[in-house]
C-alpha cells in the first residue's frame, strides 16, 4: 500500500470519529500524560493490518507514539494474543483506538473468512479471488486483506479490465456486438472477460473469442458442461451465490477462479480491544 494515500485516508477518518475534540479524555487526562496500552484479540482469527495499518493509525494521530512487536499479517491468533503494543500521550491514544480497531476487526474479519474459502478449495487448481463490492472507501484496504487471507484480487476498479455483464449485453443487443464495440477500443494488451449464464451464451463467447468466460450462478453440473464445452479456450470464471457449503463442489467442476463478493461485503468483524497496561493514573495531578 502506499502510505501517502493510506495517511490521507487515516487522516480522514480520524476526523470523522474526533470531529472537534475527544471532550471524554480531554477533560480526564492532561496533555503530557503517558500511557501505554496492548491490542488483543478475544478470539481466534487471521490477522490482516496490524503494522501496515493499525499502528500507522496511531502514529498519523501522534508520531510521538511508538508501535512495537506487531503480530505478523496471516497469523492465527487465539485469544488473549497480543496483536501490538503501543505507547506515548494518553489523550492521544485514546483517540486514535476506536480508528485503528475498526479497521483491524475489519480486515482481520476479511482475511479470516477468506483463508476460510481458501481451505475449502484445497488441492483443486483454482484461484479465489473478490470484486467491486467492497466498502465505498476502504477498497485499497480491503482488497489486502483478501491476500493476506490467501485469496487474490480481481480488478481494482472499472478501469482496470474490460468486464461485459448482463446490462451491458441487454443494451447493446448481443455478446458478439458488445465483445467487437469492446476490442475496437480497447489495447491489445487488455482481455475480454464476458458474463454469462447460459450455455447458449458460453457458445456465443466462444464464437467471439473472449478470453475469460464467467459463468454466473449456475449450478456446478452446469458449470461442469460449460468447463467441457469451453475445453482451455477461454479462462473459467463462477461467480454468483457462492458459500462455504457449495465452494468446493464448484471447484470440482473445472473451473479456473471463483469469484465471492462475500468475502468484503459479509465478512463479520472479528473481537479485538485494547487494553492499558500502566498503572492507574493520577489524574488529580492535572495543571
């Protein structure tokens, strides 16, 4: 990640969640109080941000603040790991933890859920990989955490690959219109990866030549035919309504990635706090 577009969005949200002034530690705590506290996790998870993201938080809100022993991304935790330990001006931590722990549970939840997909796949030669669906926002992040998980991305915006879906066919009349419109325009360098879900369309791609064919929420005996019919001249894709419960079986069936907007849209967030680990503080002392 590049951490000039990472800063400015930890900066954004840091004043979203501080807005004028954190009025609670403000008026508890002086300025040049010390602290120190720990993350934790309260369950087992992968762990995906915690030096990358999570302490970058901290130091964007103070650099005066130290980070250290972070838990490395794609570990298992368990609960009571200590994920990292961060330390330097009260006021200043205590605004920066709800931040940094939103985005860990986040994409620790992300990359958790897909090492989950990941697993299920095991031994078939297929890739898992996410899409478009991701938090308005948080794509850059959540997309990492799909890796650290053991997935891999699909394109990071509309910019990145030609994708014919089932509205662009609809208006232009046909996949044959759409994939010709599509490469007069588009760099030789670019592929063409079509939507489908029928076999009549699979049958249509391949009189068009498109390079990657995605089947969409077919069934995986529908899926098994299409990989038949379609015999290594296209790139397989599924997409559409895939679960833990049905991921393997569509595996099985030949295809070469399967794509799961779940992984961002529905991974839940994992438990992780923070807890001090200094000794009560003397706010009577305050000037």
């Amino acid at each position: 990640m590049d951490k000039n577009m990472l800063h400015a969005m930890i900066r954004e949200f840091l004043r979203e969640d501080i807005g004028r002034g954190d009025l609670t530690s403000e008026s508890i705590f002086q300025g040049n109080q010390m602290g120190s506290a720990r993350l934790v996790a309260r369950e087992s998870f992968i762990v995906a941000g915690v030096e990358k993201v999570a302490a970058e938080v901290f130091k964007v809100q103070n650099p005066e603040i130290k980070a250290v022993d972070p838990l490395a991304d794609g570990k298992r935790t368990s609960p009571n790991t200590v994920l990292l330990t961060v330390s330097g001006p009260v006021v200043d931590l205590l605004k920066a933890e709800r931040v940094a722990l939103n985005l860990l549970q986040r994409l620790s939840g992300i990359a958790t859920l897909t090492a989950a997909f990941v697993a299920k796949v095991e031994g078939h030669p297929v890739r898992i990989t996410d899409t478009r669906k991701t938090t308005p926002g948080l794509r850059v992040l959540e997309k990492y955490a799909v890796r650290v998980g053991g997935g891999t991305n699909h394109r990071f915006n509309l910019a990145d690959g030609v994708l014919i879906k089932d509205n662009h066919i609809a208006a232009c009349g046909s996949i044959k219109e759409a994939v010709a419109r599509v490469r007069e325009q588009i760099p030789h360098t670019i592929r063409i990866e079509v939507e489908t879900d029928t076999l009549q369309q699979v049958e249509e791609c391949l009189e068009s030549r498109a390079d990657i064919i995605m089947l969409d929420n077919m069934s995986p005996e529908m899926m098994s035919k299409a990989v038949k019919i379609i015999n290594g001249r296209a790139m397989v894709e599924a997409s559409g309504g895939v679960s833990l419960a049905t991921v393997e079986a569509i595996a099985a069936s030949g295809v070469d990635i399967i794509s799961i907007g779940g992984l961002t849209h529905s991974a839940p967030s994992c438990d992780i706090g923070m807890d001090w680990s200094f000794q009560k503080l003397d706010v009577d002392t305050r000037s």
